[in-house]
C-alpha cells in the first residue's frame, strides 16, 4: 500500500499539534479556520487509520494520550520537514520569476515585443527580462538548449521539438523604391515572375524567407537572390536605395509607406500570410513570467 495511504495527511499532522498546544479541539479548530465538527472529524479520521486513540475528550479540554503524545514528536518532524520543503519551493519560484529569457525572430523582437514587456514590466516590475533577437531557426535551437524561457517566431509550423500557440498574424509585402519599374506597372506581379526575380532576402532560416520559399515553391521556387542580409533592417535599407525588390513583413514598413520610400507591388495568386507564433519545449508548459507575456500577446500581433 503506499505511504500516502498509510500516514495522516500535513492538516491532520497540524491539527494534532494545534490540539497539543492549546489543549482544546474547539481552540485548535479555529486556528485551522475549520469547524469543530470538521476538526473532531478529521482527528477521528487518524485515529482510525492509525489504529489508536490519540485525544481524550473531555468537557475540561481535550488531553493526549501516550500514544497521542508520542505521535505528536514524529508530527512535529515531519511538518517542520514540510515548512523547510515549502520555504525551498518558495525560494526556487522567487529565483524563476525574477528573470525571464526572451528569444524572438527579427521581426516580432524589434516591432511587437517592446510594448509587450513594457505591459509585462507594470505587473512584474520585479522581473528581469533579456531578449535574444535571431532568426527562427536559432530562437528554435535556443530554446531546445534550454537558453531561453519563451521563444517567439514567425513561418508555417512550430519548430521540431517545440510546441507552441499561434498568437497573430502578419502579412509578406512586395516593396519597391518608387523609381523602380515595378512601382509603375498597372498589373500585379504574377507568381511565376516573382519566382523568377532575384530579391532582396533575408537568409536562410528567417520566418520571412520560410514562409517565401513555401509560397512560391509550386512556381518553380525561388531565384538566387539579389542580396540575402541577415536583419529587416538591411533589406529595407537596400530596398530605399534601389537596388531591388524585396520581400518583408507589412509591420516593418509603416513608417517608408507613409514617407513613400518604398511602395508596395501587388501579388497576384500566391498566399503571403505567416502565423505569429510563441513557442516553448515540447512538455514544459510557460510558469512564471514566461505565462505572463503569454498571456499579454494572444490577439496582440
């Protein structure tokens, strides 16, 4: 039979010592905050299990008996045994919720993560938060090595080994300086031609250049492109000056759509649409802080 089935429980063990210290079930019953009837219940409910009478009852009081007050030695130990073993969970999810290690794709991490830790920052000003900005690919293995707390990404599916909750949406744009020819055209590009046209990328392993690869791959896949750079940035500089078309995500590019630096060119039959997604190891649901920002970014992206 095991132990758990064969040893009063911590309320029964404390009750005990309640009984022991104040010499009334009535008084140790309102320290517990439980009814006498609950409190005579309970004590009943040892006795039985034990095998023994452990409190004589009396209207003078309540009093232990021998096998009552050795019982209580060993109640004592083993509550004191769990007061230390509460204290030390409670110290390791005071260390776990001081810090929080954030990894998070290019895009999220420059333009949705900054107001999601200043919302998280009200509720936990305590908490120490570090941000790690990567493509998916490395925010995938960071997490898989157990370098960060929550992960978030951009593309199709969740990495492998990570589960995961989609928490928005974003949408891939065609962008052009405007004194590129295909800011002039009358019609959309058509899939084949933007298959088929050396772009300004992010590098391999970016949720951009995932979500691109799979639209495109019935269309006879992607060129080699014009310039593959490792940050939005980038691309979008190298778009304002002409270089070439490029491919980003429509939250980068606010700010050079209303200064018309760059503009966007119209895709015709291909799905640019990339969930947004928070990620985590497969088994390890978010605690903590990591529950917290959670919770702030679903319907936000």
């Amino acid at each position: 039979m095991p132990l758990a089935h064969r040893v009063p429980d911590l309320g029964a063990l404390e009750l005990l010592l309640f009984v022991a210290r104040l010499g009334s079930l009535g008084r140790a019953a309102r320290e517990m905050g439980i009814s006498q009837p609950a409190a005579s219940s309970r004590l009943r409910a040892m006795e039985r299990q034990l095998g023994v009478v452990l409190v004589e009852r009396s209207p003078r009081g309540s009093r232990l008996t021998d096998a009552g007050a050795l019982v209580t030695d060993w109640a004592r130990r083993i509550v004191e045994a769990a007061e230390a073993f509460d204290a030390g969970a409670h110290a390791l999810r005071d260390r776990r919720d001081s810090r929080l290690r954030v990894a998070a794709s290019m895009t999220i991490a420059e333009y949705l993560l900054p107001g999601w830790l200043i919302a998280l920052r009200g509720g936990r000003p305590g908490t120490a938060v570090s941000l790690y900005a990567a493509n998916s690919s490395v925010v995938a293995q960071r997490l898989r090595e157990g370098a960060a707390d929550l992960g978030f990404v951009e593309g199709t599916d969740a990495p492998a080994g990570l589960d995961g909750a989609i928490i928005g949406h974003d949408r891939l744009v065609v962008v052009t300086a405007p004194s590129h020819p295909w800011a002039r055209r009358r019609g959309p590009v058509a899939p084949e031609e933007l298959a088929a046209t050396p772009l300004i990328l992010r590098e391999r392993g970016s949720g951009t250049r995932q979500v691109l690869d799979a639209a495109l791959r019935a269309h006879g896949g992607l060129a080699e492109p014009l310039l593959e750079l490792a940050s939005t940035t980038a691309v979008k500089s190298a778009a304002v000056s002409g270089a070439g078309p490029a491919v980003l995500s429509e939250l980068a590019v606010g700010d050079e759509f209303s200064t018309r630096r760059l503009v966007e060119v119209p895709v015709d039959g291909v799905r640019l649409r990339r969930d947004l997604r928070a990620v985590w190891p497969v088994g390890e649901r978010p605690a903590g802080p990591a529950r917290d920002l959670l919770g702030l970014t679903r319907g936000r992206g």
